[in-house]
C-alpha cells in the first residue's frame, strides 16, 4: 500500500490520494450490500470520485494496457466483498459493445483522456432493430458519470484516434463479475449473456492467462 511520510514524529504514515480514495470508498460501502442498500448513498460515492484529483504517479502501477484488446480490465480494490474497483486502459479508437449492468451500478471517473459514453433504450424484443440512442457525451479528465440499468444500456469507446484513454470504474455489487451480463446486438438488440472476461491485472500484476472482452 502506497503512503507517504509521517509529517510529524509519532503520527501514522499517510496513505497516498489514490489508496485514500479507496479507503474511502470501502468506508462508505461498508458492510452493506452495496449502493442499493439505504445505508450507502450513491452521491456519496460519486462525490469522493469527483474529489479525487487525478495523478497519474498515483495509479500508474494499476494501468496496465494491452494494445490487442480494446481495452483491458485491471482490478484494484474488492471493496469488502462489495464491489469491484477497476481501472480500464482504452486503446486509441476502441470502446465496449453494447451492454447492460446486471442490476448493479456503476461511477466511472475518466483519470486521463477522453471517454464517450453512448446510451440506450433497452430493446423491444418483440421488435427486433437496433438499439435506439437516448444520449450521447463525452467525459473529459477528472469527471465522474453514473451509469445503472434503470438508466438503460450503454457503450463507453475512446475517441482519440492515437491516445490511450485510462479510467476508473466502481461497480456495485459486483453482480457481473460473479453472474455474467448481457452484450446486445448492434443490429438486432438481442442479448446475450456473456461470462465477464478474465482481469488483465489484480491488484498491480499481470494475470498470466487474462483475457480482455
């Protein structure tokens, strides 16, 4: 765990911005069971996000990027078996497929780069086409979205076309890491249900055998 030097004899060592944010996050999750439980405030959560200023000296170990894969999951923080907290690496002009959030809720906070985020309505299977597009923007350095499924579904995609994007990404609780979720055609809408792909790092270190979706 990061810290920095005591800045008086005989006071504890202060934990670095990025792992504070952290400590902070599992105290707000606490024993719950994530944020649709009362005693967690989901503004919260996105507040301490937001707070965070975005150092790349802080998280850089975590970021680790893979340049075959869209984009690369590397998990930081459980949240006390509440969460997951991960950093995405977004490769130059590649983004997710359409997908849901298997009743969990998601803050993202973009820590470098540019992220777009594209939503949608969920789709009418008794119409099949293709998804329609309720809302699209573009989150630049420090800002914070939330995403869950109440919201509809949605794809998140890099824009710049030579520039790794890197962001951060709360999910709680971490039903798609333990269940699955569901990708949606872009030309049908239909679902299928996907096992979520291996981390591509845990906790600073490469997972021998990861894969990326």
């Amino acid at each position: 765990m990061a810290v920095t030097k005591a800045t008086a004899q005989g006071q504890p060592p202060t934990l670095a911005p990025f792992q504070r944010l952290l400590a902070d996050l599992r105290d707000v999750l606490g024993p719950t069971s994530g944020i649709d439980s009362e005693e967690v405030d989901e503004v919260k959560l996105q507040e301490l996000m937001r707070n965070y200023k975005s150092c790349e000296a802080d998280w850089e170990q975590f970021a680790l990027a893979d340049s075959a894969s869209n984009y690369t999951r590397n998990l930081v923080d459980q949240g006390n078996g509440k969460s997951n907290i991960l950093i995405l690496v977004w490769n130059p002009s590649k983004g997710s497929p359409i997908h849901d959030h298997a009743n969990a809720h998601c803050i993202m906070k973009v820590l470098k780069g540019s992220l777009k985020e594209t939503r949608y309505k969920w789709p009418d299977h008794s119409n099949p086409g293709p998804p329609e597009v309720t809302h699209e923007q573009t989150f630049g350095q420090e800002e914070v979205t939330y995403m869950s499924d109440k919201l509809g579904l949605h794809t998140i995609s890099n824009p710049d076309p030579s520039n790794l994007a890197v962001s951060l990404h709360l999910y709680t609780p971490p039903n798609a890491a333990n269940f699955g979720f569901c990708i949606y055609s872009r030309e049908s809408g239909k679902a299928t249900l996907i096992k979520q792909g291996q981390n591509y790092s845990e906790f600073g270190k490469r997972v021998k055998t990861a894969a990326s979706l």
